[in-house]
C-alpha cells in the first residue's frame, strides 16, 4: 500500500453523501429480471457438454481405466484420465486463506494411484450431448482394489488406522516421524505460563466437543466453460470467487503461460468460501485442448456435496480456568481437524482465533490437522474459527454460570482491547469488542422474559480480517460518467460499495459510475473475494484510483489555467482555485474536464495497483432465544439479534445481510447440518433434502445492530464484515438449548435425536 | 426414443420445438428457449430456484417434463417486468436489498407473485411458509419476507 495516502479520517470528520447510504445496487435491476448470467447461463457455439466420472469408493486402488468403449460412443469427442494431467512437484502456494500443493490439487482434480473419497474425480467426457455424456461415463471401465477407509478425525489419528498417503510424515513433530500416517501437521500457540495460570484458578472447566463437516451450500452449482485455441491460448468463464487464483491453478494443471488464459468470472451465485479453489475447470480446460471446443461442465448437486469442498469437522478439547470474581487466568485448547483426503484443513486460523476474544496473560493451543476419506476440504467463512471458538465460548458460558456472573458482564471483563497482546502473535490495535458487548446489553432483547423450555444464549467471535493484492481502474470516459473496474467478484453488494467510496472521493452523483468486474486480461492480480477483504482492500484502492484520477484531471485544469498543481483543489466534483491568490477562474467540473481531455493530453484515467494492509479485526456478539421441545428434540429459534463491530458500514444493508445470512448458516450448522456417512464410506445425504439447509419458515426474522469503532487503516475506518457473523452463533445456539433445558451439549448439530438424547440421559 | 414436437406458450410469445423425452421443462426453457432466468440448483425440487408457473400453478420446473408445456400457458422471470417497469416484487427487492448473490432471486421472485394473487394480504408466517420452497444461502430470508410483505402492501393499495 502506499503509506503516503492520506488515512486516518473518521466517519465524523466530513458530512458523507454516499458512504453509509443504502444506495442502489448496480447489478440489482439485472438480478430481478433474470437478466445476470451467472456460471451455467452462458454458451459458445460448436460447445460440448463435459461430465465427470466419480469414484463410488471411499478407499481404492486404482488398477486400470479402460476409455474405449466410450471413446467409440457415437457423440463422444474426448475423454480424459489422469494420463492427461502431468503430474506436479510438491509445492505450497496461498488459496484463500489456505495454502495449496500442486502435487495434490492435481490429484484431487482427478484421481490417480488411488481414489481417496466417495466423489473423488475418476474420468471425464465431452460429448454433444448431456445424455451422451452420461452414457459414456457407464461406459468407462474402472477396475479398483478397495482398501479399508476411515472416516472420523479421531479414528484417523489412531495407530494402525488406514493409511491414506503412505509419504505423509506429521510435520511439527520433533523428532520427525520415520512413520507414515494421516496427521499431516501439529502445530503450537504458546503465551506466558500455562501451568501457573491454572495454579491460580479457582474453576476450572475442561471440556471436549466434536462438530460435523458442514457445506457452504451456495444455491448455485460450480459451472464453467472453457475454450482452448488452436493457437494455444484458453478463455474460461466460471463461478468463482477469484478469476486470478482460477488462472494461477489452471494453467499450472493445464500446462500454460499465465498470460494465454484470460478468466472470467460469471456473477457468482453464492460461494462462501468454496469458491476459491478449482475443481471442474482444469478438466474443462483438458477436455478443451483435446477437442478445441468449447466445453461446458457444470456440476450436478450430488456432485456438489460429494467432491466440492465442505468445511472441517473438528474434535476441541478446551480447558479454562477462572478466578472467583470472573477473570480468565489460563486458557488451553487442543484441536483436530480434519482436511479432507488432502492435508490443509483450517486448523491453524482455528487455533489462532480460539481465544483472541479475550485478554489472557496465559495461553496453550495445540491444533492437529488430520485426513481422512473425505473430499478435501474448503473454506467456509472464518475458516476454521467457527469450530475452536464454539467450544470455546460454550466452556466461557458455562463458568460464568457457575460463579453467577452474568455472561455478558463475564465477557466485558475479559474481553481483548487495543493493546491486548494476542497468543498468535500481534498486540491488537483499536478493536470494538468491548463496545460490542456494550450494545449486547443494551439492547431490549436482553430484557425480554423467556417461558416455559425457553432459553437464551449468548456468543461471541473474532476473525481477523485480511488485506491483500489488489489493482482498480477509473476510467473517465468523454461524457463525464465514470467507469470503475476491479478485479474482486462482487458476492454480496460490493460493487455497491466500491461505487459509494469512488463517488464520495469524487464528489459526483455515485450513478455516474459504472461498476465492471473485469476478467484476467484487464487488471493486474486481485486476490480472492474472501477473508472480508473486498470493501477493504479493494475499498482501499478504489479511492487510491479515484484520488489519482482526480490528481490528474487537477494537473490537466492546472496546465489550462497555468498556475501550479497545488494551486488547483477538487471539491464537490469540480477543479477550483486554491484561493484569490492562485488566481480568478470558474470552477471546472468533472464533465468539462473529461470533454476537453484530447486536447490536454488525452484520455484520463486513476489507478492502484496495492497490497493492502491493516486490516481492522472484528469482533461481534450474537444473542438468541430458542424454544426446545422436549417430546420431539424439536429446537425453535424465536429471537435472534446480530451485534457486530463493522469499523464503518460502506452500505448498510449488505453489511445488515452479511450479519443475517451469518446467523442463519450458524442456525443451520447448529442443529440440522451434517455430512453423514454410511458404515462403506459413502456420503447419504448429498441433497437439499436430506442435507437441510434452514428454510424460511424455520426462522423468525434476524435482527442487527451496527457497532461502528473505525479501523484507523482505512479511509472511512472499514473492517470487513463477511467472516465473523458466523463465529458467535454456533456457540449462541448451544448456550440457549443449555440454557432451556438445564444441560450442557458438547455436539453439533443439536439434531432433535441429540436433543432427545441429551434429555433422556440427563433425567437417568 | 424419438423427439416429440411441441407447442407451448411462455411469458405471452408462442414457442414451437422438438423435444428429448426425458428433457425437463427448466432444460427446454434454459437450452432451448435461451431463457437462462430460472435457475438450476439442485434438479430433485428442493430449493425452487427453477420456480415457474404454469397455467396458474406455481411449479418446479425441473420437475415438470419438456413434453408437458404442450398446451400450457408458462411464466418465467423473463415476464415479470412491463417493460422497463418492474414488477413491485422487484423493486421491493431492490430497496430492501433483499438479494446478495442473486442465483435464487428469480425463484422467490416468481414463487412471491404467485403467492399475492392467491393471498394480497399474507401474514408474515403465511409468506415464510409459501416460501418455504426457495431456498436463499446469502440473506437468512428477513429483507426477502419484508420485501414481499411490503409489495403486497404496495400492490393492495395500487
């Protein structure tokens, strides 16, 4: 980032016009009216329809493939096998807030020595139909040796379990292991003493919790089309949630120079996360280079659920210990996650996150990361965090129980501040957590009397927040409106945003800017759309490339009107005199400047090519009231209310949507969604119906409060406000359900048969 | 098996085609009639993103065969706006930001209007039940059941 612009200015400090307005949304008129193509809606003429083969295996060696009889299929174009992807070095490169190996990404694109989960990629077709698609697939002859498989992350740890890579040694383990085994890493946060921390407590809880893989269940399946010349170059268009990271990872699996492949990004119709890395695309692209058609795949939902990346399900053993009077004096954490049939779970951020909350002079934090037969996993908001900081705060809630402190008193008096020294590393700088609370309490939620098998329960949850490499273009076309383009794939308003900020540095009507997300031949690298980074840092240079265009539309009126640059000051959209002594001049108006541009020096334009830094971490509370009942398990959410600190809202109501949307995947998370499997390491529930996301019916409405404490890193003092919402109300949900029922869940989903359960051994 | 010829009308304009016996009617209205509004995700009725109404009946239409818009009177999200006047379903969700990524949007969108011609007046539970069908991963439904209550305040008082 350029450390010369100027930042620092709060929400306070100048009457905003379109910063913190609910303006309208760019794309919104296209999205009502079925007009925005998302990944599936586009087509090429001469395309072929690609489908993949999955392995009904959860463990297997792979003999042989025999492609012929399909290859013979009338309609049948190509097929493509592991013989068409050279294999990869091992070689760890960033994906999101992950990191990636090319030696496994192209094994998890399509199977080699051995299938490693239920779904996993075996072989793939391209034909002139859908339905000649499907039949060659049954002609594919795969022969396979099945091999014992192991599902839970505990199992998997266990010596003697199924080997899945017999070359994965544990790394962070001293001595290093002579032997093979599915923990592919341990790691270690470490802060003061931990041993003396819990010498001076006088509780202490330990408790351990186990919550199931969950999908991010974007509404829209991964699809993409992709279209190799014969001169060598590519063009894809897919659903992702970052065109730069799809380019990096293809032409590595494919087989190219970055600059042949130009990558579009389709409106992208829900992420989460599991956008982020590749999966249907490099065998789009293969099948492509064989053909030279266009080939479209797109993934059916089965597929979805069985090979896209779903989150970890974890195993967190938490031991806290307290004083009387309610402070926390040690805290101690050991997580297992698993990864999937390929190491990179997100244990670390896990562990990183687990007690950041809180001011804690004493911290352990020890994090497994584990495989096991199952598809490799993805991101899924927060990464890692909603896991360690539900156990988390559910052994929080259930101290403050114990020394009858009221749980969110017990949070404020523990709760990390500007200057609290973290166990990962950083001292926090200004944090609105404390204020956070502060709403908590003052809300009118707090204060509403609950009945009968009713409970209310109480979460909180940080997340870092990330910046990251990011370019922006403004162009200011002859007519005097404007057209920005950024390279960060709007998944939730943030084209909205972006025009907000560039309007409000321009002083100009924010419809006189035309937001474009461009493809990968337009812009430098943009990182992914994640980690809350895109009002942030492409926040951040957007007004770098609007305060750059302004600088050089006042060197333009400067030269017209002669006088120096520092004479010429932009205010209300318009070149002005510094004062009477740069001289008399009318007022030049960004219209004007543009119509004249050929004869100042041409056409003008801002840019920003950044990596930005200082992200503001956030923090927020989440507040529910539930209603079990008690003869069916049955868990009815009756209030929910989102408290978040967002630094500054960029547009209201997105931020207010990223907080609801949040509190209903924890709703999910907490009591229906699990990926379960049958006793041959099958996924059963790889449907909507089965796999049952919250509806609207389950849900009353979600309501939100705004806390605004300004990252000093940004402008306007902008957080990122994607990831936390769906930290705090894994742990809200448990707390209620204790709370209604007078017992204490360690498992998720709080299914209405865990429910029962639960209630039934607590009245033996 | 051999395609079988079709007539049907959809959105008002009458279409003609030759149709796969096992091609589903949201296949036909995505691959045949170019109109790619209505949204495939899942393909078994259970998150209403091809949601359509057909001769007055709010359906899936991946669970409706091609070879049975024979006849049929079809509406789509295509239809919705007059011309550049939106339906006020759709300006409701404009100002209520009542979509984020905007895949499921056609499909509320559709399934909401079939609901205010049947009830104008819904209570909130009786539009969270409707919608029911519609699954929505970005919002957590509160803006889409308030846009909905507030059009059907809007088209009761037009």
């Amino acid at each position: 980032m350029d450390n010369s612009m100027d930042v620092g200015y709060s929400a306070d400090d100048k009457e905003l016009k379109f910063v913190g307005k609910r303006t309208n949304r760019p794309d919104g008129v296209d999205k009502v009216t079925g007009r925005a193509r998302f990944g599936a809606d586009a087509r090429l003429p001469g395309m072929l329809y690609g489908k993949i083969l999955r392995s009904p295996h959860a463990h297997a060696r792979i003999i042989s493939i025999d492609t012929s009889k399909a290859e013979a299929l009338s309609g049948v174009k190509a097929v493509v096998t592991r013989d068409d992807f050279e294999d990869r070095d091992s070689e760890f490169v960033p994906a999101g807030e992950m990191m990636v190996n090319y030696r496994d990404m192209v094994r998890n694109i399509m199977a080699r020595e051995k299938v490693l989960y239920d779904g996993h990629a075996v072989a793939a077709v391209a034909a002139t139909s859908v339905t000649i698609a499907k039949q060659a697939l049954k002609l594919i002859d795969v022969q396979y040796e099945v091999l014992p498989h192991v599902i839970d992350v505990v199992e998997a740890m266990a010596p003697g379990a199924p080997l899945l890579h017999d070359d994965l040694f544990t790394d962070g383990v001293e001595p290093k292991p002579t032997k093979p085994s599915n923990v592919a890493k341990r790691l270690e946060f470490n802060m003061g003493d931990i041993a003396s921390g819990f010498a001076e407590a006088d509780e202490i809880l330990e408790k351990t919790f186990d919550t199931k893989p969950v999908h991010q269940g974007y509404i829209e399946p991964h699809s993409c089309l992709a279209s190799f010349s014969e001169n060598g170059s590519a063009e894809l268009w897919c659903s992702t949630q970052g065109q730069y990271l799809v380019r990096a990872h293809c032409s590595k699996l494919v087989g190219m120079e970055i600059s042949k492949l130009r990558v579009t990004p389709s409106e992208i119709g829900g992420g989460f996360g599991g956008k982020t890395v590749v999966f249907i695309e490099p065998i789009a692209l293969a099948l492509s280079k064989k053909t030279y058609r266009p080939i479209k795949i797109t993934m059916t939902r089965d597929e979805v659920f069985r090979s896209s990346g779903p989150t970890s399900g974890g195993n967190v053993r938490v031991k806290v210990g307290i004083t009387k009077d309610g402070k926390i004096m040690a805290c101690e954490a050991e997580l297992k996650y698993q990864a999937g049939a390929f190491q990179g779970s997100s244990v670390q951020p896990g562990c990183m996150c687990a007690f950041a909350p809180y001011d804690v002079a004493n911290v352990n934090v020890i994090g497994w990361d584990v495989l096991s037969n199952r598809p490799k996993v993805a991101a899924y908001r927060a990464p890692g965090a909603p896991i360690s900081e539900y156990a988390v705060e559910c052994v929080i809630d259930e101290l403050a129980e114990r020394i009858g402190m009221d749980p969110v008193d017990f949070r404020l008096k523990n709760a990390a501040k500007e200057g609290t020294q973290t166990a990962y590393g950083p001292k926090f700088g200004p944090v609105g957590f404390v204020e956070v609370l502060e709403a908590t309490k003052a809300l009118d939620h707090y204060k509403i009397p609950l009945g009968p098998n009713q409970g209310r329960g109480i979460g909180s949850g940080f997340w870092f927040n990330i910046g990251g490499e990011t370019c922006v273009n403004l162009n200011v076309n002859e007519d005097g409106t404007l057209t920005l383009i950024t390279g960060s794939p709007d998944i939730g308003g943030s084209r909205a945003s972006m025009c907000n900020m560039a309007a409000e540095e321009l002083g100009i009507d924010v419809g006189l800017i035309n937001p474009i997300i461009a493809d990968t031949s337009v812009l430098g690298f943009n990182f992914l759309s994640a980690g809350s980074r895109t009002t942030f840092a492409c926040g951040l240079a957007t007004i770098e490339a609007a305060r750059n265009a302004i600088e050089n539309m006042r060197k333009r009126v400067a030269q017209l009107w002669d006088i120096p640059l520092d004479a010429v000051v932009w205010e209300d959209g318009a070149a002005r005199p510094a004062s009477s002594n740069a001289g008399e001049f009318e007022p030049m108006t960004l219209p004007e400047i543009a119509k004249i541009a050929p004869k100042t020096g041409g056409p003008i334009a801002g840019h920003a090519e950044i990596n930005a830094q200082g992200a503001g971490p956030g923090f927020g509370t989440h507040m529910v009231d539930v209603e079990v009942d008690k003869e069916t398990g049955h868990v009815k959410v009756l209030r929910y209310t989102v408290i978040q600190d967002a630094g500054k809202a960029i547009h209201p109501s997105f931020v207010e949507g990223q907080y609801q949307g949040g509190a209903v995947q924890c709703i999910g998370w907490a009591l229906n969604e699990e990926y379960v499997y049958g006793e041959d390491g099958r996924l059963q529930n790889s449907g909507f119906l089965d796999y049952r996301i919250p509806l609207a019916s389950d849900l009353p409405m979600i309501d939100t409060k705004i806390v605004e404490v300004p990252n000093p890193n940004h402008p306007y003092g902008v957080r990122g406000v994607g990831e936390t919402p769906i930290i705090p109300g894994l742990a809200a949900m448990s707390n209620a359900i204790s709370n209604a029922l007078g017992l204490r869940m360690s498992e998720l989903p709080m299914s209405p048969p865990k429910v029962l359960k639960a209630i039934k051994e607590a009245s033996v | 098996m051999a395609k079988q010829h079709v007539t049907t009308t959809v959105n008002n304009d009458e279409f003609e085609f030759l149709c796969e016996p096992k091609a589903s009617m949201l296949d036909v209205l995505r691959d045949e009639l170019n109109l790619t509004g209505s949204k495939e995700g899942c393909a078994t009725g259970d998150c209403g993103a091809c949601s359509v109404v057909m001769d007055g009946r709010l359906v899936c239409s991946c669970l409706v065969l091609g070879v049975e818009m024979e006849g049929k009177s079809i509406e789509t999200i295509e239809g919705m706006a007059d011309g550049e006047k939106l339906h006020p379903l759709q300006q409701q969700f404009l100002d209520h930001a009542a979509l984020q990524c905007g895949i499921c949007t056609p499909g509320v969108l559709v399934a909401a209007k079939a609901l205010l011609e049947k009830n104008p007046d819904p209570t909130e539970t009786e539009v969270r039940y409707w919608l029911a069908g519609n699954l929505c991963r970005c919002t957590g439904y509160d803006k889409i059941i308030r846009a909905v209550m507030d059009a059907a305040k809007e088209m009761r008082a037009a």
